[in-house]
C-alpha cells in the first residue's frame, strides 16, 4: 500500500502494549531466549522489555541473553511489521510503539492509520448512542419523580406549602424532560451522521482488502 492513496493522522503514543513481564524460576532457566525474543517482537513490544525479563530472570541467578533475545526480536518484528498486522492493531484502538523499521514502517502506518480511523469511526457511533441511551435513562427517572410528586400533590394530606414546592418541582422536572428531548434529537442526529461516514469508510476499507 503506498502511503499516498489516503492520509488520516495517526496516533502513535510510545506506551506498552502489555504489563511488566514476569518470569518463574523455571521460564528463566528453560527460556530459549531467540524465542522469548521472537514473541515479544511478533506483539510489537518495545526494546525496554528485554530489561524487565532480565530482572525478573536475576531474582532467580539466571542471567538473560541479551544477543540470542535481540536477534529473536528483530526476526518477530518483522512479522509485526506488515500492513494486515497494522491495520488489526488499529482497528483495536491500541497504540504504535514506533518499533518497525523504516523500510517496514511506511505502508504498516498506512494500515494502521486506516484501522485507527475505523475505530474512530466505530467508537463515534457507540458514543453517540451511549448518550442517548443516557439521556433515556434522564428522562424516565423524571418521570418516575413526577409520578411520585403527582401523588403527593393530590394528596389530601398534604399542606398548601407543600404543594406549592411541589407544583414549582414539577414544572422544573418537565422542562428537564424538554431539555433531555431536544438533546436526544441532536445526538440522533450526529449519529445518522456518524453512521454515514462509518458506512461510507467501510466501502474504502474493503477496496483495499481489510
């Protein structure tokens, strides 16, 4: 893919994709260390993660290798380092830690900034229907405390006083609800306008085969 046929910023925020690592007794002295570099480099960990097995690993006397766990890791990174991998780290709203080489890092940035702004995409429509859905949510406990208000108005118990407080209550909790409404209309509005960008980005996506 050539980084010309779409531009969208990307998010690249140098943070681990996992937590510290962790080693037993028993990983430390039965790791192939080429291999426990090959895996870190396939999930697109950054170098420092070397440090953390290694003192993990000294807490146990073992001492970690640090050419055999280096040469691993490029090897795995340059499975990381592919356009189909960018993309799926994208589409999942993680971040790039900037470990893929130059020759590599054009067209998987590419990916990942088509995968990124799909996520984006995606997470604009569920933020606009949570918010409705919240706003549902306002307008039924208001009207829960209507009713209940309601019956205390007309209670024949109740003292002038009271209902005074009451009808100015009531009047408040109906113009909340008006105000829950007319929100509703625009964030059902943004959301129609969510969707289409969504569906028309979808289209884009599948042209390039993701």
């Amino acid at each position: 893919m050539n980084s010309k046929w779409i531009s969208i910023p990307a998010m690249l925020v140098f943070a681990g994709l996992g937590g510290c690592a962790s080693m037993s007794s028993e990983e430390c002295v039965n790791s192939d260390w080429r291999a426990v570099g090959y895996e870190d480099g396939s999930r697109g960990y950054l170098s420092d993660r070397f440090g953390k097995h290694r003192k993990a690993c000294a807490k146990h006397g073992v001492t970690a290798d640090f050419q055999a766990y280096q040469s691993g890791r490029q090897e795995g990174l340059v499975e990381f380092c592919q356009p189909t991998r960018g993309f799926n780290l994208g589409v999942s709203g993680r971040n790039y830690n900037g470990v893929c080489d130059v020759a590599l890092e054009e067209e998987f940035l590419d990916a990942y900034r088509v995968g990124h702004q799909l996520y984006t995409l995606r997470s604009n429509v569920n933020d606009a229907n949570s918010q409705i859905y919240s706003r549902e949510r306002d307008i039924e406990q208001a009207k829960s405390l209507i009713r209940e208000k309601e019956v205390e108005l007309i209670s024949d118990g109740t003292e002038t006083q009271r209902r005074l407080i009451l009808l100015v209550d009531l009047k408040d909790l109906s113009e909340r609800i008006g105000q829950f409404e007319s929100e509703i209309e625009g964030l059902i509005a943004d959301r129609a306008r969510h969707e289409y960008e969504l569906r028309a980005f979808e289209v884009t996506v599948a042209e390039y085969g993701y």
